[in-house]
C-alpha cells in the first residue's frame, strides 16, 4: 500500500510514552490496540445507530505488517479504516497506521481483521443485520 486514498475513514492517535519498547519506537503489539480504537470509532461513524451495548462481534482473526518504526515525535498520527469484503455472518476491514514526516505521508503499518458477529444473549454468531450490511456498503460507496 503506497497510498491512503482508498480509505474514507481515519482517527487521529496520540502515541503515548507506555506504547513504547526498548528500542524507543512503538512496539508493535500497541498497534493491534491502535487498529481496535479506530475500529470503534469507524463503526459509530459508518452504522449510524451502533451501539456497543447492544450490538457486538468477535474477532476471529487479525493480521498486521510493519513497514517503518513509529516515534513517539511522530506527528498527525492516523489509523485508516475501510471495510473490504462482506460475508453472510463476518466482514472484513483494512486498517493503516501512518504519520507526516517533512509534510509526507509516512505508513508505518498495515493490517486486517475479520469480525463475526455475535448474539450476547445466546452467545452464539448471528448473520450481520440488514442495516449494518448496507450502512457500511453506503459508506464505502460514498
């Protein structure tokens, strides 16, 4: 990916001191954490109507690919989300986490997830709601 412009969806992330590793960059598990708050906030955005009380999935597989260290003197850090591919019960989204550097974008790491959705009450998958399906077809078409 050498570009952002397929993604419709970005959320700022303030790196903090405690994501950091020995190294001094952000460790790279800290980066599944910065995938799953702007997973949040892409849901609220993109299903008007979500709720996390009442509507909920698991994660049932999560990738991420590294490509350059991040710096905790990065600046207009962003985690980019798009939703790619749509199932009867699951979906899937791509994420990218990037920074300016000398006014370029810099992406530090990619990745995807596959979220199933879930019944709390029956504790068992569900299909994905009508609503949910087209709310985040419209707003990847749009």
């Amino acid at each position: 990916m050498k570009d952002l412009s397929a993604f419709k969806f970005s959320y700022p992330i303030q790196a903090r001191w405690s994501d950091l590793d020995a190294l001094g960059h952000v460790n790279n598990a800290v980066f599944i954490t910065y995938f799953e708050i702007a997973r949040a906030q892409y849901m609220i955005e993109a299903c008007p109507g979500w709720s996390w009380h009442k509507h909920m999935f698991l994660i049932a597989d999560i990738q991420a690919s590294f490509k350059t260290e991040l710096r905790l003197s990065a600046t207009e850090i962003e985690v980019s989300v798009r939703t790619t591919q749509m199932g009867t019960k699951s979906f899937g989204l791509e994420y990218a986490v990037s920074s300016k550097v000398e006014g370029k974008t810099l992406i530090h790491a990619t990745g995807t997830s596959v979220q199933v959705m879930f019944d709390m009450g029956s504790k068992k998958t569900i299909p994905i709601a009508d609503w949910v399906r087209t709310n985040l077809e419209n707003f990847e078409a749009n």
